[in-house]
C-alpha cells in the first residue's frame, strides 16, 4: 500500500512543478489580455472624441507642440514673436502649473506639454502645429543639451550649494527656469547630481579626463551616452518621445490613464502599433508639420502656410519684439523659451557671464509696418543667425568645466555603430512616426508649390482682363477699337525690328 501511495506524491508534486511553471505563463497571457484592452480601449476613445475638419485654415487659437531639442525655440523668438503681441500669448504656456488658457486675448500656446494640454483648450477653435526630428539625432541633442544646462551649475563648490542658489533665484524672480519644465525638470537634476559626483571623484580642479574615448564617452566627467541611454530615466522619458508626446501619454500627461496606456507598451511593444496609428492620425490632422533636417524648406512652408493666415486675421501686429532672449523685464516672462535659457540670472551673478547684454541689444530691424510673408521671412533670417550665435557662445561657456565633451556633428561619427543601432532599437515607434512626417511634408510642398502655380495662373489672367478692359467695355468689343489695338501693337513691333536693324548696320559700320 505504501507503494502507490509513494507513486502519488510523486505526481501530485510533479503536477505541482508543472503548475508552478505554467502560471507566469498564463498570468503574462492575462496581464497581454489586459494591456490590450487597456491601449485598445484609449485608442477607440482618442478616434471618438476626435473628427475629421478643415485642417489647412488656421483657427482661433495656435498650439504649438513644442517637441524638446527639434528647432521649436527658432520658431518661437524668430516667427511666433513676430506674429503675436505678447497679449495674445497665452499666459504661462509653458508652465503647467499656472497656465491660463481661458485668457480672453490668448490666441497663441506654445509649450513643451505633450498633446494632453488640448483637453484644456477649446478643441473646436485651435490649430495644432509640430516639427519632428530625425530620432537618433534627436536622442544624441536631448543628451548634450542635459550635459550643457547640468554643467553650468559647476561654478559652484558642491551640489547643496548649487541647490541652495537655484532656489533662492527661483524665489526673487517670477520668470520660469528650465526647472520647472518638462522634460528638463527630470533631466536636469538627474545629470546635474551625476555631473557633481564624478566630480567629487576625480577632484573639483581635474578639468581633463584621463578615460577619454570620445565626447560621448568620457566617463570620470560625464555620464557616458551608452549608460545614459540605458537607463530607466531615459527609457521613461525620451526614447520614443515623440510618439508619446503627440498622443499625449507622456509621464506629464493631463490624461490619468498615460502611465497605464505607456507601461503597457514598453511592456509589450507589439501594442505600440495601436499608439503610432493613433500618433499619424493625429499628424495628419496638423496645420503644418515641420521638419528639423529641412530646416530653410520648413520655415519657407511655416511662412506661408501659417504667418500668412496669422498676419490676414490679425489687425494688430507685434513688429518691435527683440528678436532674441527676453529680458527679465519682458512683459510676458514665463514666455522665454526654458529650453535654452536656464537661470540666465543665477549664472550672471555667480560667473560673470554678461552674455545677456547682447541677447538684449537685439531687436526687429524692420520696424512697424504692414508685415508680408516676404518680410517675415526676411526678419526670420536675421534673427536666426543672431539666435544660433549666442546658442554657440551659451555652449561654450556652458561646456567649460567639462570641456572634454566637446560635442559635435564630428564627434558623433566617432560613436560606435552598435550605439547608434541601440537608440533605433529604443526609438522604433519615433522611427515610423518620422517616416511618416517625411510623407506629409512633401505633399505640404507640393500644395504650396500647386497654390503658387494657381496664383501666377490668376495674376496672368488678371492682366489679360486689364488689356481686354481697354479695349471693350462691358463685355462689347467695338471692332473699329479691335483694329485700333492690333494696329497700335504692330507699329510698335514694326519700330522696335527697325531700331535694333538700324543698330546692327551702324555696328558693322564701325567694324
């Protein structure tokens, strides 16, 4: 008896191994089952509430998606600036916390909020706009800019002072820091404290590395990219970026469900199919679409395509904005753009960077006037060579104490394949996305190039009305008129084929 009994312990703990290594199967089967439900259902809910419209006339109310390091800030100071007073900029765009959209005059929101914020907007009046860049580059440019902004807090002799001083400008001043600003509120603190510890490490007066093998990989000063692009603040915050910024699921989403709808797809990423449908959709949607690698095409387009519709709805124009940096004075100061402009007074105090004069000194050369498309672009191009020269001059004081990274289009070349190959992987939906901005800023160039044709068409046709016009009148043409004209055309025709003979014999002459 003893025997069987043995025989059935041992299946019942057989049984029981099995058991044991089917449930994480099934349990992952359901937790998939869930997360479908959870991306399907949010997706089935953003196609509802979401309607075809007439997306090529600008409404009365401009959202631009700032997507961080994709040019946005040139359109901001060299394009929007010109466009808007400072009363129709909706106050605090880009702080979320005291943004106001409900401002009577707020014709214009520019913010680094993903596309979320247009629950709080009157969806019915607002054209969206967005510029896109290529991910890998976008990926290397979100790295640099964190080293850029976290090293100008090294003047100071160590992290608690260099908090403490940050606090005490965010005080005194009402203007809104890249601090407090998605997604450099996250990034910045993260590589700030990363910067001050390699420091401690290799000592506060070591400004050289001795374990350089590229900008990207200076590990005794700064964070290397392939350990930053590896890690869970990355993974949360800007790989496919793009994509969660535009579908408004990004972790400073105003929608409760984004930190579910997310999980689920880095959990599953064969789900991130139903989030890209819904991120072209949405794309397709826009009033314009930019793109940073066609930076002069892009501007040409966003000229025309929304400056003019701007400028045909506005009766008021702002011609005398300075072009570059607001000062601290500036009417509308939560409106400097955080993403380059980090506590330009706390670095002024504590470094003597005096910088700022110059940022200040300039401003519209073209004065008050009726603005054209022609003159907007002309304005555009100075002031995007004086924006892109105190950028330059910001990095390289910026870069000082860490200046073995030494970050550059060169210097990316040098970044081992495998990385590259590694931020495609982590980027694929922004990827896609990109391939499919490519598709829609074509057929933006050929509409504008199709209603440039049409116009010549018509201003061809109007001069030829002129003519007609002359000679008849109310639709009669007299023919003793007709005659007149055709005689008076072939006389001309017969003078000039006489003076330029004449002149040909009086030349063989003098030979």
């Amino acid at each position: 008896m003893a025997r069987p009994l043995g025989l059935g312990v041992r299946a019942l703990a057989l049984l029981v191994v099995v058991s044991a290594a089917l449930l994480p199967l099934v349990s992952s089967e359901d937790e998939h089952k869930h997360c479908e439900g959870v991306v399907k259902g949010w997706a089935d809910s953003t196609a509802i509430s979401e309607k075809d419209g007439d997306k090529l006339s600008l409404k009365d109310l401009l959202f631009f998606l700032h997507i961080p390091r994709t040019g946005g800030r040139t359109y901001f100071h060299c394009f929007l600036k010109k466009l808007y007073t400072n009363a129709q900029e909706c106050p605090r765009s880009y702080d979320k916390l005291r943004f106001d959209p409900s401002h009577p005059d707020c014709k214009l929101v520019v913010s680094h909020d993903d596309y979320s914020l247009i629950s709080k907007l009157p969806r019915e009046r607002a054209s969206v706009v967005t510029i896109l860049r290529n991910p890998i580059d976008r990926v290397f440019s979100t790295y640099e800019f964190s080293v850029e902004v976290a090293a100008r807090f090294l003047v100071h002799p160590n992290l608690t002072s260099a908090k403490l001083m940050t606090s005490r400008v965010l005080t005194k001043t009402r203007a809104v820091s890249t601090l407090d600003i998605w997604p450099w509120k996250y990034l910045v603190p993260w590589m700030r404290e990363d910067l001050f510890t390699r420091r401690d490490a290799r000592g506060i007066d070591k400004v050289h590395s001795s374990k350089k093998v590229n900008a990207y990989d200076v590990e005794d000063m700064v964070m290397p990219l392939h350990q930053y692009i590896n890690d869970p603040v990355a993974q949360e915050i800007i790989h496919n970026g793009a994509t969660f910024q535009i579908t408004g699921l990004t972790n400073n989403s105003y929608f409760d469900g984004a930190h579910e709808v997310r999980h689920c797809v880095r959990k599953h990423p064969n789900l991130g199919r139903l989030v890209l449908e819904v991120a072209k959709n949405r794309l397709d949607r826009m009033l314009y679409v930019g793109l940073t690698e066609e930076h002069e095409e892009s501007a040409r387009l966003f000229a025309h395509m929304v400056g003019a519709q701007v400028l045909s709805q506005s009766a008021t124009l702002n011609l005398d904005i300075k072009e570059d940096l607001p000062s601290g004075n500036d009417s509308h100061p939560s409106m400097l753009d955080p993403e380059d402009e980090e506590t330009h007074e706390h670095l002024n105090s504590t470094h003597g960077w005096q910088n700022n004069e110059a940022l200040n000194a300039t401003r519209d050369e073209h004065g008050k006037g009726n603005m054209t498309v022609g003159k907007l672009m002309e304005a555009y191009e100075t002031c995007i060579a004086k924006l892109r020269k105190s950028q330059s001059n910001r990095r390289k004081i910026s870069l000082k104490k860490v200046e073995e990274a030494n970050f550059s289009k060169e210097a990316r070349k040098l970044v081992p394949e495998a990385i590259l190959k590694q931020i495609i992987s982590l980027n694929s939906l922004d990827m896609e996305l990109y391939e499919h901005a490519k598709k829609i800023f074509t057929q933006e160039h050929l509409m504008l190039k199709a209603q440039h044709s049409m116009v010549g068409q018509h201003r061809q046709l109007a001069e030829q009305e002129g003519w007609i016009s002359i000679v008849c009148k109310d639709g009669i043409c007299s023919p003793w008129m007709v005659v007149l004209f055709g005689l008076g055309i072939t006389t001309i025709i017969v003078f000039v084929s006489f003076a330029v003979t004449t002149r040909r014999r009086t030349s063989k002459l003098k030979v």
